[in-house]
C-alpha cells in the first residue's frame, strides 16, 4: 500500500473516517429499523393475543353459565324428590334432562348422584348403574366435604364408555343445609377445542382453558388424549401467584416444547383461566420478512460505497507512493514487453533455426553415403547429435509460446517415463529424491508428446515448491478399467499416471480449486496459477481425466487418466546409415522457397528415385500442375513468400486434383494445425532422409498411412 507519511496521513484521515462512517452509519440505521420494527410486531402480537383473550374469555364465559343454568334447572326439576322418587321416576326424568343435553354441544351427560356418590338419574343412560361408586371423584368429594358452589373438575376418563371429559357440579340444595347428593354435568373439551381451532388462524397459535393448578381441560393444538398438566415451576403457575386476574409472560411449553409470548384471564366468576399463546418463531420470522427488504436493497448500496470509499483510499494511499513505485514499474513493464516479444519472435526464430538445421540435417545424410574413415564418421555423428539438440531447443521454444500444433502420439508410457527420469532430475533440487513404480505390461496411450511433458512438468514443479526442506517424489502408473462413470466421469480402458510429493500438501478448502484457470496460492510474481489448469485442460483433450488428492501435512497426489490405444508404440526412425527400400518411382514437384533446403530435400528425393521438379512459390507450382505435366506427389513448404502459402496451395490441388498426394513440410506455422485438422499429412523440420521416405511411403499408400509425421 505504500509507506503513510505526516503529509499523505492529513489526506487520508477525512477518507478513513468516511469509511467507518459508511459501515457504522448504516449499521446503526440498521439496527434501530430492526429494533423499532421489532417493536411494532410485538405490540401488534400483543393486541392480537388481548383481542384473542375477549374472544375466547367470552365463550368460555357464556359456556360455563350455560352449564350452571342447567344444573339450576335439574335442580329446579328434582326439587322436593328424595331418591326413591327420584328412581321410580328415572325414566320421565331421564327424557327430560336427555332433551336439555341434546340442546347444548358442549355437554356430554349430566348425571344426579346420591349422598354416597352412586347414580340416580343421568342423561344419557337408562336405567343407571346403581353399582356405579363415583365417591372418588375430585367433583364429588369437594362437594361432599363442603358446599364448594360451581366445582370445576380435572379432565377424566369415565367408568362407563371410557370418554374422556371434565365436571362441573353443584350440590342439590335441601331445606336443612345437609349434604343430599350433587348435579353432575360431563363437559366435552372437543367443543372449546374446535372453537379454538376455528379461529385460530390469523390470531393466534395456541388457546388453552386451564384451571389455577395446571390442569388443562381444553387446549389447541391437542395432544392426543392423555392428560395435560404443568408443574408448579411453570410460568403460568407463578405468572398467576403474582397476579390472579390477568398476565402476560414468556416461557417454553412443557406440553410441545415451543416458546411463546402467552397471555392469560381468569374467567370472571369462576376458578378456571383462558390462555392465548403467539410463537415467538413467528414474531421473528415476520421481523426477518420485514428487514431482509431492507437487507436486500441496502447491503449491496452499503457495501459499493464502501467499496468505492476504500478504493479511493487505496488510490490516494498509490498516489502518494507512486514516485516510489514507478521506477519498479517500469522496469517490469519493460519485462512484460521483452517476454511479450519473445512470445511474438518465437515462430520467426523457430522457422528460421529449422531452415538451418533442415540444410545440416540433410547434408550429415548425404555425407554418410561416402565411405569415409571412423573419426569423420563420428564427427558426423556428433553434428547429426547436436542438429537433433537444436531440434529438441525449438519444440520447446515452441511449446514456451504455445504454438506447438496438436499431434498424437502412441506413446509406451513405461519407456517415456524412464526416459523422462534424466530431465526431471535436473528440474528438481538435489535433496529430493525420484521414485518409479511401473509394473510390467503397461497399456500404450495416444497423446500429444509436448503437452504430456508440459504437465508432468507442471505437477513436479509444484510438488519442488511443495518440498522446500526435500523429500521425495513418487512416479506410478497403472492399468485401470473403469466401468462406473459416476466415480470420476470416465468409463473405459485407461493409464492411470499418478505423481506422489511428500510436501506440506494442499488446505481442504483450497484442494476443489486447484485446476481452476489462475487460481494460485503463491504469493504475488511466484506463480500464475495455469501450471495445474493445463494439466487438466490436457487430460480432458485427451479423453481423460485429472484428479487431486491432498492431506494437509502428508502430501498430494495429482492423477492423469489417458485413454487406452491398442495401436502399437513406434520403434523408432530406421538407422541413419541404412538405405531406404522403395517399392517404386515417380514424380514429385517440389515447392520450397529456401535454395539450400530444396537443394538438399531435391538430393533426398533423388536418392530414394524420384524425378524432382522444383518450384520457388506456389504460384509457379500451379502453373506446372495445369500445364499437364504427369505429377505423382507434391511436397511443399508450408511458409512461403507471395499470396499463396503451403496450406493454400494445398487446398487447391485438393479441389483440382483430388487423387494427387500432398505432403507438407514446416518447422513452424500458425496455420499448421488446421492443415492437419484439414487431413493433410505434415512433416516436421528439420527430418532426415529415413523420415522423409517413410512420410512417402505412407502418403503414396505402400505402408497404413498416419495423418502425422
């Protein structure tokens, strides 16, 4: 960022301030919205259960006057009767009180019982049980002990008809005050639970009718049939020791385990309450609903400010270090040009270097005809050696600026790797060690040579990275059939090539990002992030697959999976000093700019017996193919001075002559790769005279031609 200085820290105060400002400023807005919206939800959730609560204290209210009134008017009915009347005339009576439960929802039964607690009359059955003792009854015995008035019971279950249902009782009067028996009237709960239910919706979540000790005798939602009951430490319990009348607290239910705000009422003139419950999950969800709106719009606008106020920032802090920085940019500016101009020269070097070592290459050939003595023979080799180096330097100037045209290769993997070892020994550091595993019998593979290097480099240069203290580098490959493409996408014969590092290996996090195009971990001008990237971009090119494998501390393991090829690996160029073998002559027109090449490729072509007609462009060549002279073949240059290059001419005489063999001849050329994407057969600079018959013989169809060279 710069160093700060007294003067530069004057401007960038006022910047910095802004910067809190636009994070705080919103923050606090933000805030504040929340905690006033959370304030209306929660007063508009209270006037919801206090609206709630007149609703249902009302019909509680009216039901249980209901029911008193009943037990007035089966008082009023019974009145003056003792219990043998009573009996004798069970059924008139049992009619009369069937008629007024029928009248009313919410009752179940109403039932008159003795002093003892038996039955003697009862709504609903006729006649009644006289064995029947419901002196145990909480309905009864509160009577019994003492006049108790309108007596709510628990919720039970009955002796006759398992039904579940709460009573309220009241003692039958009599002239003296004495315990005579009590009118008994069986409440269904279902009735306060389907109100409850019916307007539940949009008011509130839970409704309860529930006596002081915490007995439950209706709620919504239910819970099955089992009694409901909260223990002394509830907070409704202590809620009304405080206040007997009217409440409001929060607490989690001890019947569903949800939280809720809960307001209750006492139902005036009788022991039982009216509970009223919002889940407090709602009331923050609808407070999320309300401010993720707001988080929608302002986040981002809050976030482009800031970003714009600390990009200001770092531009004023870059201004006040610019003149300290500027010598260092230019300098890598001037880097950045050369490299760019290495880039654009490579195709030129490339092609002009092959030139050469077409015309040293050709000449070694031509000189090994001559008998000569062993120290010439060997100064021989050794050109023919160092012309095969200088060949070797231009691939890989090639592949530097990747211009290197895609070809296949059948390639025996055991024997590359072992021919591979060498080289990477002498990309790597001294103090790491390289390992090979290749078992015997090893599938070949169908790849391009250049790309498959360029990856392995790639892969044993990050893992030397990886090593800084040393360690070693395992190199394996296998045979692998994959039959669920579900595992890694592939199915299929492949050779699987894995290279094992024992470095510091890859973070968990960074391992599904590693093939990524110019995601790197390395610090600033230590990496680009394409090394690995290519290696995938190559496996898939390929037909295959790249997979990493990474455990912080135990190394990585990179795998390449390429397709299987049953085609044989070739053995090699045929020995420099044996002659080729034609199988017959012809005419071929030779099209080369470059005297010297077409001197030695015309001596070439004459040796292995072919008539040789040459042409300095394109133009000229056409010229002699429409004058009707016989041509069996033509072998032309690709880069050629005129309108016309290699690729044209070949195009045409493709359209013109369509039976008439082509051969093309490039060290370099931007347009190589569509000529062999085109079909046209391509031969390589600098080659000798072994590859150069070869390359014939498969055009001309003495041998199974290759679409390569």
């Amino acid at each position: 960022m710069g160093r700060v200085t007294p003067k530069s820290r004057t401007v960038l105060w006022p910047l910095q301030l802004l910067l809190v400002a636009i994070l705080l400023g919103p923050a606090l807005f933000f805030a504040y919205t929340a905690w006033d919206d959370y304030r209306r939800i929660r007063e508009h959730a209270e006037e919801r259960i206090e609206r709630a609560l007149d609703v249902v204290q009302e019909h509680s209210l009216k039901a249980l006057q209901t029911i008193e009134r009943t037990m007035a008017e089966t008082n009023e009915v019974l009145r003056g009767l003792t219990p043998e009347q009573i009996l004798a005339e069970e059924a008139r009576l049992q009619s009369r009180l069937r008629r007024t439960q029928d009248a009313l929802l919410q009752i179940e039964a109403i039932w008159v019982f003795d002093k003892a607690g038996r039955p003697l009359v009862s709504s609903t059955i006729l006649p009644v049980p006289r064995d029947l003792d419901n002196s145990d009854r909480d309905y009864f015995k509160m009577q019994a002990e003492q006049d108790a008035g309108t007596f709510i019971g628990e919720t039970i279950t009955s002796k006759v008809g398992n039904i579940r249902f709460f009573v309220v009782s009241q003692r039958r009067p009599t002239q003296d005050g004495s315990f005579d028996g009590i009118v008994a009237v069986s409440v269904r709960p279902e009735h306060f639970r389907e109100f409850y239910g019916r307007i539940a919706r949009g008011i509130a979540d839970s409704f309860g009718l529930i006596r002081a000790d915490g007995e439950f005798l209706a709620r919504y939602p239910s819970r099955g049939t089992e009694p409901m009951r909260l223990n002394p430490q509830s907070g409704f319990i202590r809620s009304i020791q405080q206040n007997q009348q009217v409440g409001r607290f929060i607490a989690t239910s001890q019947i569903d385990g949800i939280e809720r705000w809960i307001g209750y009422r006492k139902v005036p003139g009788y022991p039982v309450y009216v509970q009223v419950g919002v889940e407090t999950a709602a009331v923050w969800w609808e407070l999320w609903s309300q401010m993720r709106w707001l988080l929608a719009f302002g986040l981002p606008a809050t976030l482009g400010l800031f970003a714009i106020s600390l990009l200001a920032l770092q531009r004023t802090r870059s201004f006040h270090a610019e003149i300290e920085r500027r010598e260092v940019a230019e300098a890598a500016l001037k880097q950045a040009q050369r490299l760019e101009a290495v880039g654009h020269l490579t195709g030129g070097v490339a092609h002009d270097f092959n030139n050469l070592l077409m015309v040293v290459k050709g000449n070694v050939d031509r000189l090994r005809r001559y008998p000569m003595e062993e120290r010439q023979k060997r100064s021989l080799d050794a050109i023919d050696t160092a012309a095969g180096r200088g060949a070797s330097l231009v691939r890989q100037l090639l592949s530097f600026s990747r211009q290197q045209t895609h070809e296949p290769e059948i390639v025996d993997v055991s024997r590359y790797l072992l021919d591979l070892h060498d080289m990477l020994r002498s990309s790597l550091r001294g103090d790491i060690a390289i390992d090979m595993r290749l078992p015997p019998g090893l599938w070949n593979t169908k790849v391009d040579l250049n790309e498959l290097e360029l990856a392995i480099l790639n892969i044993a240069v990050n893992a030397r990275d990886a090593m800084p203290d040393g360690g070693r580098l395992l190199i394996e490959a296998w045979n692998l059939n994959l039959r669920d493409p579900d595992v890694i996408g592939l199915r299929g014969d492949f050779v699987a090539l894995s290279i094992t590092d024992s470095g510091s290996g890859i973070p968990e996090e960074v391992l599904p990002h590693v093939f990524e195009p110019f995601y790197t971990t390395k610090a600033v001008g230590k990496g680009t992030g394409l090394g690995l990237s290519q290696v995938y971009g190559f496996a898939r090119q390929s037909g295959g697959t790249a997979t990493a494998l990474s455990e912080a501390g135990r190394g990585t393991t990179i795998t390449l999976y390429l397709p299987r090829t049953i085609e044989a690996a070739a053995g090699g160029s045929a020995p420099a000093g044996e002659p080729p073998v034609r199988s017959a002559h012809g005419h071929v027109l030779l099209v080369e700019d470059n005297l010297d090449i077409a001197e030695v490729t015309r001596a070439s072509l004459e040796e292995i017996g072919f008539q040789v007609t040459h042409a300095a462009d394109a133009q000229t060549a056409l010229t002699i193919l429409r004058s009707g002279t016989r041509i069996d073949l033509v072998f032309s240059d690709i880069v050629m001075p005129g309108d016309l290059n290699g690729v044209d001419l070949a195009r045409i005489v493709r359209s013109e002559q369509p039976s008439l063999p082509v051969l093309l001849a490039t060290g370099y050329s931007n347009v190589a790769q569509a000529a062999m994407d085109d079909g046209f057969t391509i031969l390589r600079k600098p080659y000798n005279l072994a590859e150069l018959s070869a390359c014939i013989d498969r055009l001309l169809g003495f041998v199974p031609l290759k679409v390569s060279a």
